[in-house]
C-alpha cells in the first residue's frame, strides 16, 4: 500500500521512538518542515529525556500510537535513532494495517522492515535531530518524496531520475 501523498496544509506528526530531542535540536527542522506548508502534531514524549530515551517503552509506544491513529496526521517523521524503537515494535506491530508515511534510519529501520514486511510504503530520510545538517538535496528530496514529485539522486556522477 503506498500512502497519500502530502499537500499544503497536511499534518505530519513528530514521534520519538528510540532517543528524545531538545527542544532547540527541534528548532531548525521545526522551520524546514513549517516552510514545505506543514502542519505538526508533536508526540508528547519527543521532549520528554529518560536518560538517553524519549519516555520509557510504554510511553514510547503510545505515543508512536496516539499519532498513527489520529486520521488528522498523514505521515510520521521520527524525531531521532539512536536505540529503543526494537523494544516499541511488538506493540506497534498489530496496528500497521493502514497506509501513512512513516520517515527515518538508524534504528528506525526495524521499524521501516515492519511495514515493508505488510507491504506499506515508507521513506528511509533523514529525521528532524539531523535536519540542520543534512544537504540541502537529502530535505529536498524528502519533501518531494512526501509530496509525490519526482527527484534524483546523483550517484557516482550519474543522474537517476525517480518518478514517484
């Protein structure tokens, strides 16, 4: 199932699985993701430190769940990797019957498997804490990604064009 491609005005949730942000790593891609035209719902944990993590695994869980549900959100960005999302996926599991856009890497991955494995598309991008970093390309890529247009990649000086 491929998801609905995004428009103006959309909502996209902002959920931490694994690792939480502060509030001024979230400044930068707060800006980016406003100017593609976006809505953000924040998960209620992504600020929220236990030690390394964003809340402990139940919190973790409802939160990625509290966002997946609500039919106003039409794509999830994770918020950051690191290590944690392995312990949420059981629960997340059962209620990846649906199409959204779930978008990351690191250890989001397992969570990026799961919907391949029940045939839901997904987007492995970069996420917010690593958004003031990225390329200008990787953003723009995702936006676009996000949106249904067409981008490339430059590969070993090639250019492979993706229609979407």
């Amino acid at each position: 199932m491929q998801p609905a491609f995004l428009q103006q005005g959309d909502t996209i949730g902002i959920i931490a699985t694994a690792r939480f942000i502060t509030s001024e790593q979230w400044q930068y891609a707060k800006g980016v993701i406003e100017s593609w035209g976006l809505k953000i719902k924040l998960a209620e944990n992504v600020f929220k430190p236990s030690f390394q993590l964003a809340g402990n695994v139940e919190e973790r869980t409802q939160s990625f769940l509290s966002l997946w549900k609500d039919n106003d959100v039409k794509a999830l960005l994770v918020a950051r990797g690191g290590y944690g999302t392995v312990h949420t996926i059981d629960e997340i599991l059962p209620f990846l019957n649906e199409s959204k856009w779930i978008c990351g890497y690191s250890d989001v991955t397992v969570l990026l498997n799961a919907c391949t494995n029940k045939n839901i598309a997904c987007i492995h991008s970069t996420m917010p804490v690593s958004f003031e970093h990225a390329t200008a390309e990787a953003l723009e890529n995702l936006r676009r990604a996000l949106f249904g247009e067409s981008f490339f990649f430059d590969w070993n000086e090639k250019q492979i064009q993706t229609g979407i």
